[in-house]
C-alpha cells in the first residue's frame, strides 16, 4: 500500500508516517520547503517530502492520500488532482481514528498536559515491555527523537487533539484527561462549549470504558 501525505511535516502526520512504516506501507509526500524538526523524523524513516505542492506529484501508484487540515481541495493543487481521481483521502484525525480501532486503544486528551502526559506514558510502556504503539504531539527523547514509540500494535496511546473536536474520530477504550478549561476561542466562544466537547468525548466511551 503506498500512501502519500499532502503536509507531511506536520507533527502529527510525520508521526503517521512513522506508524504506517512500521506496519509496511510505501511513502511519499509533500510539504512547503521550510525546515522543521520533522525533516529529521521523516528522514529516518526514508521519506523526503516534495518541497512543495504540485499536481504532477500524485501518481497513479497511489492508494490512499493522508492530509494536514490546513489544507482542503480548493487551495491545494495536490488535493484538488486527488479528489479528481477519486483516491481516498483522509484528515488527520480520520487517519488516527482508524488506526485507533485497529487496537486496544487510549486518547491522551485535554487543554494543558497532553504531550508530556504522553510521553510519559509511552516511557512506561516500553520500559514495561508492553506490545503498545503511542503518538505523542512533539519529538520525545526516550522515543529516540521520534515522535512515536513503535513495540507493538496490541495497545495504541495517542495525543488527542479538542479542536474542532477533532478527538471525536478518535475511539478510545480508556481517556486520560488532564485538564479542561477555555481555549481556541475561535471555536469554542466560551467555557461551556468546550466543556461540553470534552463531555462529548466521555461519552464516546463504550461500556467498561475508563
């Protein structure tokens, strides 16, 4: 399977690309020329990123298209030549929201606390030998420098993001929820509306949940 991601310095879509090439899927990709950390991330993992956007860049060879929010059909090139063709395409928080019930999952979530909550939970797991795959929101260093720490697909532990209730592709077996208060005023225009978000996400909890 060769799946190419339009933004793939994000730090949330390198760390996929991390995940999806440890499970044996082809990459390619493409971003705007600036240098971030995540040069060095997609780097390790054998993918250089277009360095910029360009409809020549989706190729026929191409199953699936993972992207960045912050692009859309009508200001990206790429995704605009995808939608023609029909390729399946994806957010972000789609993508991870698949690979969450691909395995016995947790959403690391709330305002404050969420990529250090992480990574400390990931530093557990592997030090416990535990068959877990976690995606944290930045480079960690007990991950190597990487954004992920990859020992197994039986437990997926990942960062979830509240904004535009973007957790809500997420499905979670348990939720660690560090803290709530007002944020993203853009979206939530007070406390009440992104409490309720968050209390839509409790919900999501199956029976037996945590």
């Amino acid at each position: 399977m060769k799946v190419y991601f339009i933004g793939a310095k994000g730090t949330g879509m390198a760390a996929l690309a991390e995940i999806l090439a440890s499970r044996g899927a082809r990459l390619a990709g493409s971003d705007v020329p600036d240098s971030f950390y995540t040069d060095a991330v997609l780097a390790a993992i054998g993918l250089e990123p277009y360095q910029s956007f360009d409809a020549s860049h989706i190729a026929e060879d191409i199953d699936i298209v993972l992207y960045s929010d912050a692009y859309n059909v009508s200001n990206n090139p790429e995704m605009a030549r995808s939608a023609s063709l029909g390729l399946p395409m994806f957010s972000f928080a789609q993508a991870l929201g698949a690979l969450s019930r691909l395995s016995d999952s947790s959403g690391v979530a709330g305002v404050h606390g969420k990529t250090t909550t992480t990574a400390m939970t990931g530093t557990l797991l592997a030090r416990l030998g535990c068959p877990a795959t976690v995606l944290a929101g930045s480079a960690v260093a007990s991950f190597g420098g990487s954004c992920t720490m990859r020992a197994g697909s039986r437990y997926f532990v990942a960062e979830t993001d509240e904004y535009r209730r973007h957790f809500l592709h997420f499905s979670p077996r348990r939720i660690l929820l560090t803290s709530i208060e007002s944020d993203h005023q853009d979206y939530y225009p007070d406390y009440q509306s992104i409490f309720d978000a968050y209390g839509e996400y409790l919900d999501s909890l199956p029976p037996g949940g945590l």
